[in-house]
C-alpha cells in the first residue's frame, strides 16, 4: 500500500515561496530574453498545477475527515 501523503497549510506555502523563488531567480539571473521568459512560464505553470491539486487534496482530506 502507498503511504498516504498529509497536506497542510505550511507544506502548501512552502512550495508556494519556492516557486516563487525559482522565478525570482530565473528573471534575475538568465539574459537571454527568449529562455528567461518561456523558462517563467514553465515555472510558473508547473507550480500553479502542483499548488492548486495539493489544495485540493487536503480538501477532500478534510471532508473525508469531517464525515467520519
């Protein structure tokens, strides 16, 4: 069996700071304007996805958690 993974509001803000230091550092420090910006926004997507499922899930953690 898969270990079941617990979802809570600071492992959420952390991966959400993270992103948002990856896209700091990638604007700051990449001059080629065509990479810097697709490299943003490949970023940008992939932690907006990863943050919105993890929400998710510790949503219907909760409910689950509620109704038992």
């Amino acid at each position: 069996m898969a270990k079941k993974k617990i979802y809570t509001w600071r492992y959420i803000i952390i991966q959400a700071l993270i992103g948002v230091l990856f896209i700091f550092l990638s604007y700051k420090y990449i001059d080629t304007a065509w990479i810097k910006w697709s490299l943003i926004v490949m970023i940008g997507g992939a932690f907006y996805y990863a943050t919105i499922d993890d929400l998710k899930f510790m949503f219907i953690e909760n409910i689950e958690n509620k109704d038992s």
